[in-house]
C-alpha cells in the first residue's frame, strides 16, 4: 500500500513540475514576442518620427520602406499596432503614438468608394474605444454610415469593389464582392451597439448569409470573388482576383473567412456562423497542401507546391481567429492549432531578426501574386495579426493559469 501511495505521488509530482514548466514556457514565450515586438516597433516608429512626418508604413519595396495614404484598404493596421502594443505593455509611449496615428486617418470615416472602411477604421477606431476613447463612437458610427452605402438590397450584400476604373474595370463585373469582405463587418455590429440603430447588424447578417450561401463550395473552401446582378441579386460569375485560379482556395481568402465567421458568432451567438468557421478551418486543416510548419502557400492549389512563396499573413490571421474560436467551442482543439501556427511564425524562419526587414515583425507575406504585388515581402496586415493572436493567447493563458 505504502509502495502504492509512494508511486502515485511521484506520479503526481512529475505532472504538477511537467505542468508548470509548460506555462512557465507559454509565459516566456510571449513575453519574449513582446520584447521583440518592443525593440523592433520602437525603430519603426523612431524612424516615422525622425523624418518630421505622419507616415502610415505597408511593406517594403525596392529595399525601403512603402508609406501610404490613408485611403489605403491597409491604413488601419499602423494605428492598430500602436494600439495592440500599448495593450501588451501597457507603456502609454505606445498610446500617444496610438492616438496620434489613429487620427490622422479619421477622414476614412467619409469614404464610400470600397469596402475596406472596415478594416481601416475598426482596427484604428475600434481598438481605441475599446481601450476607453469614447470620442471615437462618433467615427465608428459615420464609418457605418458610408460602409452601409455600398449595400444592396437586391443581392443582400455589401459591394466590395467599384467597376469604374482600374483593373477591376477590365473585369466585366457588375457588383464584386470577395470574401475580405467579411472582415468589414466587425465594424457594423459596433456601430448598432453604440447608435441603437439596427440596420447596420441587419446588413450584416444579410451579408454573412449570402456569403455562406454563393462563396462556399461544399467542401468549405471559398471562392475570392462573387459577382452579383444588380438587377436581380442572382450571381453572374465566381472568380479570382488574387488567386491562383478561379476554382483554386486562395490562402488569405480561407483565413478572412474564419476570422469573419467567427466575429459573426460572438457578435450574433447564430451556431450557423461557428459551424461555418469551423468547417471552414477543416477545410485547411486536412488540405493535403496545408505544410508541415502550419505557414500556408499562398494558394492552396498553386501549381508549383512546395516551390511557392507561404503567405504568414494568412497564419497570423488565421491564429488569432483560432484563439477566440477556441473560446467557443473545443477549446484545447483550437487553441492548441493557434499555438502551432504562432510558435511557427515566431520562429527564424518568419520572424525577422531585430533592426531588419524594414523593422516589420514577420517576413514572408504575399499582397497579389496575380498582380505581381508584394510577393515574399513583410506586410502591415501580418504585423497586426500576429500582435492580435499574441494577445489573445496572453489573455487565455493568463485565465487559465
Ligand atoms: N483585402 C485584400 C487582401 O487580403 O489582399
């Protein structure tokens, strides 16, 4: 008996030194994510203060750094960088430049010409409220208003692009929307909870439904881009535009519709949304192209695999919508993928070394390879991603510890 009860508590032992190694682990290594992110956004943002300027940095071209507009669909990922560090360290340095560069896009609350007002104003906007800006309702709500003017009632979407100029033009598109578009809708549900005004959540849930109904194939990929009629909302075309082909599962797509499906199921509590993201999260998971480190290929039908540039933006992505996944439903299931992906991500082969690859975190993104676009390159969208996920795993593993 005394040998048994000897056993169990070596046993026992091992398990509780085993169990706090492992948090001990998770505990560092976020905290050597945030002291990496910390030296490596300080040259960042030392840079874009020296030069006198207000620059809003997207990728590196030519072996310097691109600025760019507000207008860009990426203009809210700096801000909200800013904002996702001052929330990791909560050093207020991080704030001033939050607010500061949040700011200087609030124009694109009036912008109404494509969709992306989502991403830019949520991601800048929307994180500084969140973290107490109350001044910034106002600019939630207006971004809503100029969102909602792109809505059809006709097909039940909201247009994603315009078909008067540039290359969507050449196109013979009436009304695209792409899967990317999933992503705006964060911003519709906010501005119902501020304003009371229902029609931006009815929009959105319009959106989502016509998404499930005309992007998925049945085997929970997605098309990029769905052309609807205007006339009588019926779709004229399924196609790509930064895909490898219109049958093919461009990687970015899948990950921004995980990520939207999920925000649809916490913001609705609708099972048909955590349904879709989990099936569309299989999809990836059991796809014979899905790589060994969890880094897609940028298409998950590219022609030349394992020869093909990965796209880290789509697994930062694609992480950070796994953890708050994780908090529905199968919990250790999905956690434990976002985990895999981000110890990848952090690891040499993405993430740059200090003072290189234009200060950017991760290296190894794709913008559009069918445009010949910022291929291997760093991208603000996988910096902000990846800080997202680094916090949302904070926040998890700071709860069950
Ligand atoms: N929303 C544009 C992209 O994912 O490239």
């Amino acid at each position: 008996m005394r040998k048994i009860v000897s056993q169990v508590i070596v046993i026992l032992s091992f398990l509780i030194v085993g169990c706090q190694s492992s948090s001990k682990q998770k505990l560092l290594f976020v905290a050597e994510n945030i002291e990496f992110a910390k030296t490596q956004e300080k040259l960042q943002v030392d840079a874009i203060e020296k030069s006198g300027k207000i620059l809003n940095p997207r990728t590196v071209a030519d072996g310097k750094v691109k600025y760019i507009s507000p207008e860009d669909w990426t203009s809210g990922f700096y801000p909200g960088t800013m904002w996702y560090m001052y929330e990791l360290t909560g050093d207020s340095t991080w704030r001033t430049y939050a607010r500061k560069y949040t700011q200087a896009i609030d124009s694109v609350k009036y912008l109404t010409w494509h969709h992306d007002v989502g991403f830019m104003i949520q991601c800048s906007f929307g994180n500084g409220l969140r973290l107490g800006e109350q001044a910034y309702k106002d600019v939630i709500i207006q971004a809503a208003k100029s969102l909602s003017t792109r809505f059809h009632p006709v097909a039940g979407i909201t247009q994603s692009w315009n078909v008067d100029k540039g290359w969507q033009s050449q196109r013979g598109w009436e009304c695209p929307v792409i899967i990317d578009n999933m992503m705006n809708l964060e911003l519709l549900f906010n501005a119902t909870k501020l304003s009371g005004d229902s029609s931006f959540y009815k929009i959105a849930v319009s959106h989502a439904d016509q998404t499930i109904k005309n992007h998925y194939r049945a085997n929970y990929s997605c098309y990029h881009v769905v052309d609807y009629s205007l006339k009588d909302g019926s779709v004229r075309n399924r196609h790509t535009a930064q895909g490898y082909a219109h049958e093919s599962s461009w990687a970015r797509g899948q990950a921004w519709g995980i990520y939207g499906f999920t925000v649809c199921y916490r913001e609705t509590h609708n099972p048909k949304y955590l349904e879709q993201a989990q099936k569309a999260f299989e999809f990836v998971v059991h796809n014979k192209n899905f790589p060994a480190d969890f880094v897609p290929y940028w298409d998950f039908d590219a022609p030349k695999i394992p020869n093909e540039p990965r796209d880290a933006s789509a697994a930062a992505i694609m992480a950070s919508a796994l953890y708050e996944l994780s908090t529905f439903d199968n919990g250790e299931y999905y956690k434990g993928w976002a985990d895999k992906i981000m110890a990848s991500l952090a690891s040499p082969p993405y993430r740059a070394k200090v003072g290189e690859n234009g200060n950017f975190l991760l290296m190894h993104s794709v913008g559009s390879i069918p445009h010949g676009a910022e291929i291997d390159v760093p991208l603000n969208y996988a910096d902000y991603y990846f800080l997202e996920a680094l916090l949302r795993k904070n926040q998890l593993e700071k709860k069950i510890n």
